[in-house]
C-alpha cells in the first residue's frame, strides 16, 4: 500500500510537471519550489493542479466503483463502462445540457440518476438465467445498452446544436479545463459514497461467500445489494459528471488490484483508492503528450490500457470467481 501510494505521489508530480503547452518541466518546477514566471505560475496552479485533483477523484470514484459493481454482480467483467451505468449518466447530463442545464450541481445529480439506471440494468441482467452466469454475455447486453444510450447521445448533438459544443466537448471524457469548483462540487458525492462503503464492506464480504452465509451472519442480502448500487450509482455519477464517460477503468483496476490483494472485497477497495487514481493520471499525463500542443480524448488512453486486459480475462481458462 506504501508503494502505491508513493506511486501516486509520483504521477501527481509528474501531472503537474508536465503538459502539452510551453511551461517545461524545469518552468514547473520553479513554481513548486516557490519561485517561477507569472505564466509558469497561473498553468501550474489554475491549470495542472486542478485536473489533478480532479483527476485523483475520478479515479478513486471509478476505481471503486468497478469493483463494487463486480462484487455485487458476482462477475469480473462487469465494468461501469462496459455495461451501460456511464453511458446512462452520459445520457442524463447530455439531456440535461440540451434542456439548459449549466450549474454543477445540477449536472451531478441528474448524472447520478442515469448511474442508477444503469446499475439496474446490470442486475436485472445479472439475474436473468444464461446471461448473468455467463461474463460475456453479461458484456455483451452491457454493450448493446451502451451502443443504443450512446446513440441517442449522439442523436442530442443533431437536434439542439446551440448545445452541440458543449455535449460534444464533454462526452468524450476528458480532464482539461476542469476547475476546482468542479471537485468541490463532487466531494459530497464522494463523502456519501464512502460512508455507504464503510458500511457495507464486511456484509459484501459475507455475501461473496453465499446467500446463505451472509443470511447466517445477520446481513441481508438485498439491502446489501441496494446500497452497493446506490453506491455505484453515486460515485459513477459524480465521475461522470465532472470528467465525462471513462470507460475501462472500473476493469483494469480490480483486475490489478485483485492481482495483488485476492478476493477480499475489503483489500480490493482499499487497492482500488490509489491504483484509480495513478491510472487516470498516467492517461491523462499521455493524452497530453502524445499529441502535443493538442490533447487526446483521455476516453482514448484508458480503451487503450484496458482493451488488453478485457481480452486477457475473456481469454483466460478460468475466470476469477467473485
């Protein structure tokens, strides 16, 4: 946990180090140490800082999420990307933006109800025979609900172009121009959600080891269920909201983090915090990179990383049982 954590201390650096504008590393580094240019001073602090913030956030509310949302549905793919729940919030916030929405709180929570929506859908999928035992046909469903929710998206960008911009900028899922009140805006969001996850940690551990058992140990496995999707559903939506639809995320981080810690809902959570983050940050740093003085879609980095790692769980012999 110490080297993760040191980890992302690093890539919080570095995020603030670097950038696809003219301040260098060496120009950042002044305004770090206290000294620097009025210009090096306004990207670092205005700039760089705030989308790492944010950046961190994002991650961590993605990063749990994903594996809250396959502990509940007892699958490894399950992915809020994958499975419709960030489509559904994009959807929310872009019918949102085309009734005139503009106020971040707003946004947030009309986000959080699409969330929701969509984690219904995946337990309702989770419990229909031969697709819910099955994690690639449960992908597959998710799939087709992003595909039809990510359409009507698009179709929002046709009918109201005055909305167009704004839409088209926010839905491919991006960091750039966030600000600080964006992250005050999420943080009660997040504060929730933590609280929710404090409090059913140990039932969703009881419960990944059967109905039975956890009915025996006192919890009941449907207010269990319900609060870990209200969870989802609120810190999705907070992500969402702020950032715009990250896909793979909530993938590759349990993945790894299950890699390092097992089964143990309560060690992955606790690995989710920081891997979250330093996978977001690390996206997010190549985005600018890559194509500099202009940014990729940060949406782009993360297919790029987890697209891998969906194939090696498909592919392997044997799926980690949840």
């Amino acid at each position: 946990m110490l080297v993760l954590l040191a980890c992302l201390l690093l890539v919080g650096v570095t995020s603030l180090l670097l950038g696809a504008g003219d301040v260098g590393p060496l120009a950042a580094w002044s305004v770090l140490i206290g000294s620097g240019s009025d210009e090096a001073r306004f990207v670092v602090e205005s700039l760089r800082l705030p989308r790492t913030l944010i950046g961190v956030a994002v991650g961590m509310a993605l990063g749990v999420a994903g594996s809250l949302i396959q502990a509940v549905a007892r699958n490894p793919l399950a992915e809020p990307g994958l499975l419709g729940v960030s489509a559904g919030s994009a959807l929310a916030v872009a019918i949102a933006l085309v009734l005139g929405a503009s106020a971040a709180t707003l946004r947030i929570s009309v986000a959080q109800l699409g969330a929701l929506a969509g984690c219904l859908f995946v337990l309702a999928m989770a419990r229909v025979n031969g697709v819910g035992n099955d994690p690639v046909r449960l992908v597959l469903a998710g799939a087709i609900l992003s595909g039809l929710l990510g359409a009507l998206t698009s179709l929002l960008l046709l009918v109201d172009q005055r909305s167009a911009d704004e839409i088209r900028f926010w839905v491919i899922g991006s960091l750039a121009g966030r600000r600080l009140e964006d992250l005050r805006a999420i943080l009660p969001s997040l504060l929730f959600a933590g609280v929710l996850i404090v409090a059913i940690a140990r039932p969703l551990a009881a419960l990944a080891l059967g109905e039975r058992v956890a009915v025996g140990l006192g919890h009941h496995p449907r207010w269990i269920r319900l609060l870990c999707v209200i969870a989802v559903a609120v810190l999705v939506g907070a992500a969402t909201a702020v950032a715009g639809p990250i896909a793979f995320v909530g993938l590759v981080v349990p993945f790894v983090a299950r890699a390092l810690a097992g089964p143990d809902i309560r060690r992955t959570l606790w690995l989710a915090l920081p891997l979250g983050p330093i996978l977001i940050l690390c996206a997010d740093i190549l985005a600018r990179l890559l194509v500099a003085p202009s940014e990729m879609p940060l949406g782009v980095i993360t297919a790029l990383v987890g697209a891998p790692v969906l194939i090696a769980v498909v592919r392997a012999h044997r799926l980690p049982a949840l």
